[in-house]
C-alpha cells in the first residue's frame, strides 16, 4: 500500500513538472478557456476585423488573421499570445468582441478595434 502511494505521487510529481503539463491542465489552454465578451461594436464584423487587422499590423509583427467558422473573424497574435474574434451579431449590424485565448490584449489593442467601430 505505501509503494503504491510513492509510486502515485512520483508520477504525479513527474507530470506536474514537464514543460507542457501546466498549459495542458490549466486554463491558459485555449480548449478550457470559455470566451469572454470584451464588447459590442456597432457595425459589420467582417468590415471592423478587417480594420483592426490593417491598422494594428502596420505596430505589430506576427499577427494572423482567419475565419474559423462562418460569423466569425479571429485575429491572434502569436508573440503577445492573443486572440480576439468578431462575431457577427444581429445581422451584420453588430459586432460581438471576444477574447477567445491567451494573454489579455493590450489597451493599444482594444483602443485600435473600438476606434474602427468609432
């Protein structure tokens, strides 16, 4: 009984240790990470990430711009570990803002997005 309680807790120990167990267990894994809405933006989701995308590429390297699923733009950033989707919402006259995975963006970031809805 006590060998299985060492062996346990050495394996245990082992996993908590390697390099990938911490994202793989806690919520900096995108699969665990529920979205969280930044805010609602007037106008077409397709027509502000395409903004974002455009002004905030010209400050920062490593950006990438998809569309995972239809009414959805995602834009991340590989190096800050973001990524913000704009998902179409009644009917292409709003946009839906989420912070989908990753680091929290910067104000630089959020401000760039909500100046293109301005």
């Amino acid at each position: 009984m006590n060998a299985r309680f060492i062996l346990l807790l050495t394996c245990l120990v082992m996993l908590a240790s390697s390099p990938g167990s911490a994202q793989l267990f806690f919520f900096q894994n995108p699969f665990f990470q529920n979205p969280v809405t930044l805010d609602n933006l007037d106008g077409n989701y397709r027509t502000l990430a395409a903004c974002a995308y455009q002004h905030l590429a010209r400050r920062k390297a490593g950006l990438s711009r998809t569309e995972p699923q239809p009414g959805v733009v995602r834009i991340a950033s590989a190096g800050e570990r973001w990524e913000l989707s704009f998902v179409n919402d009644e009917g292409g006259r709003q946009t839906r803002l989420e912070w989908t995975a990753g680091d929290y963006p910067s104000e630089f970031v959020l401000g760039t997005v909500r100046a293109c809805a301005a």
